[in-house]
C-alpha cells in the first residue's frame, strides 16, 4: 500500500478464517461464491489492495490459497482474539503494519483498504466505522501490536478501542456484513438470471448482446474460456462448453435468442445422441446459422445441476473434459420437457443436409 505522506511502506494483511462458523453450520470460509471460496475473494482484494505478505489464520482443515502465509488454529473456541493474537505474531519484523480483515467480509472493496492507508499517521489504529460501530478492517501500527495481547474472548479489539477512543480513527463506512448464516450468504449475493448460480453484484462494461447471463457469470465463463484458448489439454472441448453455457443463459424471447438456444441444444443432442463429432458439428451450426428460419420460444427449466462455477473446479485437462461432459449432459436433461422437438430438429438437419 502507498501512504500519501511518507511514499511505500510495506503493510501486511491478517485475514482471520478461524472460526467455528457455528450458525452457518459449515466452514463458511471454504464456502464458494462463484468461482471462488469466501476466503479466495477475501484474500484477492487483500492482493488487489497492495497488501503484503498475507497471513491467514485457519483450522488445519481449511485449504488456504498458495499465495498467502498459513497459520494455523484449531482452537475456535478461544475466540477471535487467540487467532489475532496468532496473526500479529507472524507479520514479518520489515512491516510497518497489518489490515486485519475477516474471511467472512466478502464483500469489503480494495478502495477501502486503501482508504484506511491514507488516514494513518495520528493514532495506532484506523478502524472501519459503521453506524458508530468500530470493526475490521481496521490497520494495526506496529506499535499498536501490543495492544492485541490484551485481547481476549471473541470481540477482538472492540472493547479496548471503545473504552479509549484516543487509540484510534475511525472511518466511517456503510456497513460490510460479516456472513454468519446461509441467509447472509443469499442477500449479498445474486443469481445469474440464465443458470442461477450466485455471485457478488458486479458491474460489466459490456455484455453479449444475447446471452443471458449476469455479469458476475459472464466473467466466470471468460475464465473457463481463457484456461480453452490456453491449453490444448483444456481446448479440445471447447465447443461443447460454448453450446451448454448458451443453452444455460437463453436470455429473453427474441429472434437471435431463439435462434441461438435451438442451435445449440441441437449441438446437444448431436453430440450426446449421435455422437457426431466437432468438425461436423461446427459445419451444422454454420449452415443453419445462415438460415432464414424462425424458431420458437422454448421456455428454459427452472433450474441446472451443474454450472461454469462447477467446471472451473477442474485441476487438468482430462478432469475439464469429464467436467464439461456432465455439465453437458444434466443440462441436456433439464430441458427434458422439448427433447421431443429437439430431436426432430436434430433429426431433420441429419437427414436433409447430413
């Protein structure tokens, strides 16, 4: 991070992922938003905002991401302030401070982090602010360390903080909820219209024309695409994924819409019931893309087994291809309900121009 004052300084991140998470009733921290495990998103922004190095403190049995620091704690029952105090012990002596950061604030943004930076400099604290209710984030001076041994039970430095307010600035926010139930989950959180998979709001700047997708999901579907376009381990399935993630998001009832589902779920049915391969697939496609028919409206299902988010979860090529095989195949099998118009269309294609 930068200081407006005194040029870069070298401002670690303690991101506490140790908790019990008790009301969720799974470790929350492990649980995915879009692509990504809570903690993933929590520890981007850390990355996004300059902060180095990272030090996440976890139970053993949480994953955590290669480019952070682990410490770990399997005792939830101490409280958060046995994981802070944990934390601050293993910024690196070279670091002038460390923003604490919760894994259950997805939704915290890198322009706050950054926020807290340019507020340093009169107190050993800058704290989060929301509705007179001092928080995380919050940065810690190194000579504010101290004040962490003092700490106990799970309200970390609240209570010191409230009862000497000469310990620290505050910076006023609008609130960033912490995630402590599956419902906390759900209202920061939003579908995507076409698969329904659920991601943090985002904004795009631009969209398919066509596809019906949130930008959140649009984003994912880059990603699987980048790792296609890459890697010839990952690409030789490429065409498939094209044709579920349009079948997935058909949008809304117009003519490159229809035209655009019935295509593809054609795609489907040729692939997974005839078993026609690429190159002959590619040349369907093309030559009833160029067609002047009108196809109709098929009402999509309600909803998918299976999404991008769910193929993103591939480690190789060959486990991307089994990946996008099911993901293939439940989709083709929530559009059950027009299989029968499918197929003839599937059929007619074969059998006039095949």
């Amino acid at each position: 991070m930068l200081s407006p004052q005194n040029g870069p300084m070298s401002v670690a991140a303690v991101i506490l992922a140790a908790g019990g998470s008790t009301r969720f009733g799974a470790p929350k921290a492990a649980v995915r938003i879009g692509s990504r495990s809570m903690l993933q998103v929590v520890v981007d922004t850390a990355t996004a905002a300059g902060l180095s190095p990272l030090i996440v403190v976890a139970p053993s049995s949480l994953p955590v991401p290669e480019v952070a620091v682990s410490v770990r704690n399997d005792a939830a029952h101490l409280g958060m302030s046995r994981s802070l105090q944990l934390g601050i012990a293993a910024v690196p002596a070279d670091a002038e401070a460390a923003v604490v950061m919760l894994a259950d604030q997805p939704t915290v943004s890198v322009e706050h982090l950054r926020s807290l930076d340019g507020w340093r400099g009169g107190t050993p604290v800058v704290a989060t602010s929301s509705a007179g209710v001092l928080g995380p984030p919050a940065l810690i001076e190194r000579e504010g360390f101290a004040l962490v041994i003092d700490t106990d039970g799970d309200t970390g430095l609240r209570d010191l903080l409230r009862a000497d307010p000469m310990l620290v600035t505050a910076v006023e926010h609008a609130a960033m909820p912490d995630v402590d139930t599956a419902e906390d989950l759900e209202r920061i959180t939003e579908p995507c219209p076409g698969c329904g998979a659920r991601y943090l709001p985002q904004v795009a700047d631009e969209m398919h024309p066509y596809i019906g997708a949130s930008p959140a999901c649009w984003s994912t579907f880059g990603e699987l695409l980048a790792r296609e376009f890459g890697d010839v381990a990952f690409g030789r399935i490429h065409r498939h994924s094209v044709d579920v993630y349009a079948v997935q998001h058909p949008g809304t009832d117009d003519r490159r819409q229809r035209q655009s589902v019935a295509l593809h779920l054609i795609g489907l049915c040729h692939w997974l019931e005839h078993g026609i391969e690429l190159d002959r697939l590619t040349a369907i496609t093309q030559r009833l893309a160029n067609d002047d028919r009108s196809w109709p409206w098929l009402t999509p299902p309600m909803g998918y087994p299976m999404t991008v988010v769910d193929v993103l979860a591939a480690r190789d090529g060959s486990e991307h291809v089994g990946l996008v095989t099911r993901w293939a195949e439940t989709t083709w099998d929530a559009w059950a309900a027009h299989h029968e118009t499918v197929r003839a269309w599937a059929d007619e294609v074969l059998r006039d121009r095949g």
